[in-house]
C-alpha cells in the first residue's frame, strides 16, 4: 500500500513537473504531508531527492523538443545554490509547523496570482 502511494505520488510529481516545470514542492510535498503523514522537513528532503531524477529527466526531454535554453539555467542554477544553501539551514532552525505553514501561504499567493493573471 505504501508502495503504490509513493509511486502514485512519483507520477503526479513527474507529470507536473513536465507539464508545469513544477512537481516537487507544489505535488509531492502536500501529497507526501497529506496522504503519507510525513512531517514538513522530511517531506521537503524526500521530495528534493526525488526531484534530481525528475528534473534530469524533464530538462532533457524538454531538450530534445529545443525548449531548453542552457545559458539561461546556468545563470539561474549557479546562484541557486546559495539559496538551496540558505533555504536548508533557514529550515533546521525553523519550527516544522511554520515552515508546512508559510509553505501553505506560498501556494495560496501563487495561486490567486494564477488567477488574477
């Protein structure tokens, strides 16, 4: 049973993730906090882990179509890092129920801006 959640869980994620070109933080985390019971760090690293394959796999898909502009990610990567680096220590000394909040309002301001847009 928990087998089949988390596989169900891959596939949403990857599905979003080529669609959208986001799985992980907006699928496979509140499904990993809802459906599965995981806690909001261990769910954010589960997802981060099963996000390398997904986005390996998505970005070189998305080159084989010619979608991928490589410098553009580069530019974007490089500095990312810094923030995966700052994000990670942020979160080991922020409360659990904090971070699974502002994670929830993040989402709702995306989405009303989907919305609105």
């Amino acid at each position: 049973m928990r087998v089949g959640r988390l596989a169900a869980i891959g596939t949403a994620g990857g599905l979003f993730s080529g669609l959208f070109g986001v799985g992980g933080g907006t699928v496979m985390v509140p499904l990993l906090l809802l459906w599965m019971g995981y806690e909001a760090r261990a769910a954010a690293a589960t997802s981060l882990g099963a996000i390398v394959l997904t986005a390996a796999f998505a970005a070189a898909t998305q080159g084989l179509y010619g979608n991928v502009d490589v410098l553009a990610g580069v530019l974007v990567g490089i500095p990312a890092i810094g923030g995966v680096l700052l994000g990670t220590w942020l979160q080991q000394r922020v409360h659990s129920d904090t971070i699974a909040f502002a994670f929830a309002a993040l989402l709702v301001v995306a989405a009303i801006q989907l919305v609105v847009r």
